[in-house]
C-alpha cells in the first residue's frame, strides 16, 4: 500500500541547480498544481527559510527540511530532491551555511497526525546509510519504494 | 515542577520531534516538568516562570532563561551533549 504522504511526482532525482529558491520552486509547483498546497506556498517556503533556516549538518552530506506553516498545506505531502552538487542553505538556527545535497520537504498540514512520519523523516536524516543510498538512487520508483518502506513501519500507529 | 519551551519557527515540524525526545530524555532521568511548544515569535509572552528554553531557531533576545540550541534532535550529532546540558540545566 502506497503511503497517503508520497507522490511520485514530489520526487526529482540527480537535479542541478544553483539555490534553494529554484529547489522550492520546482517542488512547490507540484504542490500547488496537483492542489496539495495554496497558490502562495512558493512564497511561503522562500520566506519562511530565510526567517527559519533548514539546513542540517548529517552524513555523509547536509539534507534540508524546507517546510511553511500548516496553514500554507491542504493536503500532507513529502517530497525529495537529490542533487548532484551542493546547494548552500543556511544551517538551522545560526548564521553559518552549509551545501546541501538531499532536500525532504515537509509539506504538512498537522503536525500532530503525522508525528510518526515527521519522527520517521527525522530518524533517517541522522543515518548515513539511508543519505547514501537516496543519493545512488536513478529512478522515482525505486525512490518512491524505498520512502514509502520506511513510512510504512509506523503507518499501523497513525492509521486513525 | 519545571517547565520547558521547546521552540521553533513555526511550532510544527522540529520543535514537535525534539519535545518529544525531550519529553521522554526527562522521564528517563526522573525530571518532571511540562514540555511546551511554541513559536520562536511567542517566547516574550510565554516565558515567564519558564526554567529553560530549547530553540531550534536562532533567539536573539534575552529573555531571562537559559537557551539551548535544539539542532542536535534534529541532526543526531552532539545529540549526547545536548542532552547532558538539559539536565545539567534543570537540575
């Protein structure tokens, strides 16, 4: 069973670009189009990391979590972009910027019904392993296999 | 009993994760206090009688408590040190 929170088209693999606003461009245009977000959500996601920056320092490369208020999401969604050079976000709380390789947005609409999800997504980004393997992925599907593997390990809880 | 502000931008996605480790890092260790949520944007008006603030976002201000940058719940690296300053905090 596919989990409610993919999409294969959330999922953009090997891409080259040069800012975390193209990245959000990219992703937030699948978000508004298939009507998972509000027509401003690209907006949301430039402002709200500039304010709140999402970088994170993890192994063997950064990853970052670029997310808006709930209020921005209609219906919760995850998505990845894979990159193939880093791409400067500034690390979460500080100054500093760091180049990011994996970005996992985090389109929720209610964080506290997919506590599981947001804990799962948060437990991988701490392992190598999972990074490494997100970056030697090629195709959506095998992507897509694989997050939805990992989501689906919690699902039972969150099922309501 | 002691109080905790967990905070980030927008109280949704990394303050959730990190209360929640925070929560059960205090149970293990015996420590009972009431863990909150909140926006970085609201710690002026809910930081009164507040023992310590954890901040996945940056805070600029001083409100009177402690802060404890929250990266290491999200990150997973310095995760043991963090933790030991909470509870060096609430002690």
């Amino acid at each position: 069973m596919m989990n409610k929170l993919l999409d294969k088209d959330l999922i953009f693999l090997n891409m080259e670009a040069t800012s975390s606003t193209e990245i959000f461009k990219n992703l937030g245009t699948v978000m508004i189009q298939k009507g998972y977000a509000n027509d401003n959500y690209i907006e949301g996601l430039i402002n709200r990391e500039a304010n709140f920056p999402t970088g994170i320092p993890a192994e063997p490369v950064a990853v970052a979590i670029p997310h808006t208020d709930a209020s921005f999401v209609k219906e919760s969604k995850i998505g990845l972009m894979t990159l193939l050079n880093p791409v400067n976000f500034t690390i979460m709380g500080s100054d500093s910027e760091i180049g990011v390789q994996v970005v996992i947005l985090l389109g929720l609409a209610d964080s506290q019904h997919h506590l599981k999800a947001l804990q799962t997504v948060i437990s991988l980004i701490q392992e190598p392993s999972f990074i490494k393997q997100l970056l030697s992925i090629s195709t959506q599907e095998v992507a897509l296999e694989l997050l939805n593997q990992e989501l689906n390990l919690t699902i039972e809880e969150e099922v309501k | 009993m002691k109080k905790v502000l967990v905070a980030c931008g927008g109280a949704v996605a990394t303050s959730t994760v990190a209360a929640n480790k925070i929560r059960e890092l205090l149970k293990v260790n015996n420590i009972k206090a009431d863990v909150q949520q909140c926006r970085v944007s609201e710690l002026s008006s809910k930081s009164d009688g507040v023992d310590l603030i954890v901040s996945t976002a940056k805070v600029d201000r001083d409100y009177g408590v402690p802060v404890i940058h929250g990266l290491a719940f999200i990150s997973g690296i310095g995760l043991d040190k963090t933790k030991q300053q909470i509870l060096e905090t609430l002690k």
